[in-house]
C-alpha cells in the first residue's frame, strides 16, 4: 500500500501536508502572537469603515515571515465577517527599471470580477436614470472615463466588460471601437488614474455598501522601479491614489527593516498620505512563539482530540472529531505530553524548536515548515511513526 502523509500521522481530513499554501489554507492562521497582529490590522481596517473610509497601510517583515498567509487570511476573515469591506488581493509583478505604472494599476482594477463589476454598474446606472444617484461625470470629472464606466461595464457582453475594465486599468491597444471611436488610445495620467478607482469605489459604496480595500502582496517589488522619470510616473500615481480617502491600500513588503523599504513607500508625501504610525513591522517569532505555532498546527492537524477553539470554523465538519486513533494512543503511550508534540517525541519537538529558533533563518515560519514537511517525509521514508532526537540530529547535520 502506498504512504500518504495523512494516513501516516493520523492527520484530519482536509489536511495531507505539514505546509501551509496562503490560499489554501487561507482559512488558518496558527499561534496567538500572529491572530493579534492580524486582529491590529482588522481593527484599523473596521475602523475606517465607520466613516466609509479606506485605511492605508505599509506592512514589512523579513521575507519567509509570512506576510503573504497573512494577507490572505486577512481577506478570508473580512468576508467571513460581512461586513462594509471588500478585499481585493492583488500581487505584484516583476517590474522592470521603466515600468509603466499601469502594469500594476491594472490588476488593481481587473482584481473585481468582471461580472460583480457589471452588474454594480448596471444598479448604479438605473439609480442614476432615478436621480437616486450622482452622475459619473460628476464623480470621475472625465468624460471619457465616464463614458467607459456608464457604457462600456453596463454592456451585455462580458467581453466588452472585460475589455473596458482593461482600458480603465490604463492598458494600451485595447480595441474600444464598440464603445466609441473617440476614446483617447490609453489612460497614463495619475490624475485619470485617481479617477478610475474614485468613480469605482463610489459605485461599490453606493450600490452594495462596501468599501473596497486593496490588499497588495510582495510590494518590495516596487524597488525595482529605478529609471528617473518612471520613478517620477509611479510617485505622482501612487500620490495620486493614497489620497483617495474611499479606498483603503495596504501594501505587504518584504524588507529586513524600514530603512529597506522601496523608496517609492518612504518618500514624504507618499508616507505623510499613509500614515507614519501606520508603518507596521511584522518581526519574526521567538523561540516561545514558535512552539506556541508549531504545537497549535499539530492539534489543528492530527487527531489529537478537541480542535483547537479559534480554528472550530475553519476546519470541516468531518475533522471536528475528538476521538484519538488507538495506535496513535499506542504511539505515544498514553502520555499526555508525548500526544502533544507528535509527530515528535518530546525531545526531539524540544531539539527541533532550538535548532529552528537559530542561524540564518531564525524562526521564520516559512522555514521551519519546510523543515517540518522535510523530516516527516524522512521519517515515513525510514518507517518512523514518531520523529525522534536522531532524526532531528541528522537534518542539522546536513546544515538545515
């Protein structure tokens, strides 16, 4: 019969690996230091949102801390909660030195789904027939922008939905001959910039009551953006939208410390718009942290009894059960401290979280996962039920 890593360490359905993917397992957010930096971020965000307001924010941490995961749990627990916000992840691109700005403005736009965009622009359009609305061009102050908005988002076919949110996110060569012929070629002003995402966040406050708030992902890679007058294209842009007080903008970077930051993030009129206070530094966990994590993801993930209370919602209705399975009781020998730490004996967890909580990737999540996955496949590849101090030894001595 062939090994399966779930079968192997008894683990609950929904769950075959010690990794964790950001979007999979979305869901999860393992050690209580981490659920209170994300609670910091949620507060603020809902905080915002009692004056329909966007928060703004620069998250940074060491790379492998585990920004992504959080910014993707972030966005699960915004919609699980219903509330006046609507996450948008948007992940950036490998930028070059002359990068227009457009190759990130446009996954700012076309991250709604081309059908919830149609059909929020439809609403609005008959409340604007009512009078029970302003008109686009009142909002956007373009008319070229508002004609693509009122005409183009409101058109039957998704295509021409598709393409005019493509035109509105600043692409060039995209044939708008179906909406008008006059239409300039593309958008490149900041200003327009501006204006796209202040006529589509009014539509979403206005329509459905929510408050977009975009959640931008590996944002270290604006350092990228060197070429003096794209740099200048890309400050007057981001300027330009961290103005918007209806759109909240949180960018998630991977820097050591602030003074690594791109400098597009650190320049004054970009930082004064955010937020100073609102820089917030995510620091890699302590040797405690660590095993408070490491301890909450095995409970979560083997049957070992009761889920773990904050993860209850998360998992399947199926993995709720509290029942050991009899060898894994046999495994750790009725021992309450011996079930804890499995797949490790007590030791071994001991050893594993000191050599984990040193060298050059000190603690970072990332990391020890991968640590984890690793000497578990080792252990089945040996036949080993329980990791033990050996096994734990013999990936250290292969400089892990």
């Amino acid at each position: 019969m062939k090994k399966s890593m779930d079968s192997w360490f008894f683990m609950r359905p929904g769950f075959d690996t010690f990794q964790l993917e950001p979007d999979r397992h979305r869901q999860f957010l393992f050690g209580h230091r981490e659920r209170k930096q994300r609670d910091l971020l949620l507060n603020d965000i809902e905080n915002s949102v009692y004056s329909m307001d966007g928060h703004k924010a620069v998250v940074f941490g060491d790379h492998g801390r585990g920004k992504t995961h959080m910014c993707h749990n972030l966005a699960y627990v915004i919609e699980q909660n219903e509330d006046s916000v609507l996450p948008l992840y948007v992940k950036c691109s490998s930028y070059g030195s002359k990068e227009p700005f457009y190759s990130l403005f446009r996954e700012l736009v076309t991250s709604l789904t081309t059908a919830r965009l149609h059909d929020v622009a439809e609403e609005y359009a008959r409340r604007a027939q009512r009078g029970e609305a302003q008109r686009l061009e009142e909002i956007v102050q373009s008319e070229d922008i508002a004609l693509v908005m009122g005409k183009g988002l409101t058109a039957v076919e998704l295509d021409v939905v598709r393409s005019s949110m493509r035109w509105l996110g600043g692409e060039p060569k995209v044939d708008m001959g179906l909406i008008s012929k006059a239409l300039r070629p593309q958008l490149t002003d900041s200003r327009e910039f501006g204006a796209v995402l202040r006529g589509l966040s009014h539509m979403l406050r206005t329509v459905q009551g929510k408050v977009p708030v975009y959640l931008i992902d590996e944002a270290e890679r604006l350092q990228n953006v060197s070429n003096v007058d794209t740099f200048a294209a890309w400050n007057a842009a981001l300027r330009e939208l961290t103005e918007l007080t209806k759109v909240g903008m949180l960018f998630f970077v991977g820097a050591l410390t602030r003074n690594e930051l791109p400098q597009l993030l650190l320049l004054d009129e970009i930082r004064r718009r955010i937020g100073v206070v609102n820089y917030v530094e995510f620091q890699n966990p302590s040797r405690d942290e660590l095993r408070d994590f490491l301890l909450e993801l095995f409970a979560t993930s083997i049957q070992k009894g009761e889920v773990p209370a904050e993860h209850r919602r998360a998992v399947t209705e199926a993995a709720l059960t509290s029942s050991v399975p009899e060898e894994l009781i046999a495994l750790t020998k009725s021992d309450s401290a011996a079930l804890a730490s499995y797949p490790f004996t007590p030791a071994a967890f001991d050893e594993f979280i000191e050599q984990a909580s040193t060298g050059e990737s000190t603690s970072k999540p990332s990391e020890v996962l991968k640590r984890v996955q690793k000497i578990a496949q080792r252990a089945m590849r040996m036949d080993l039920r329980v990791i033990d101090v050996k096994l734990v030894d013999s990936l250290a001595a292969e400089g892990m």
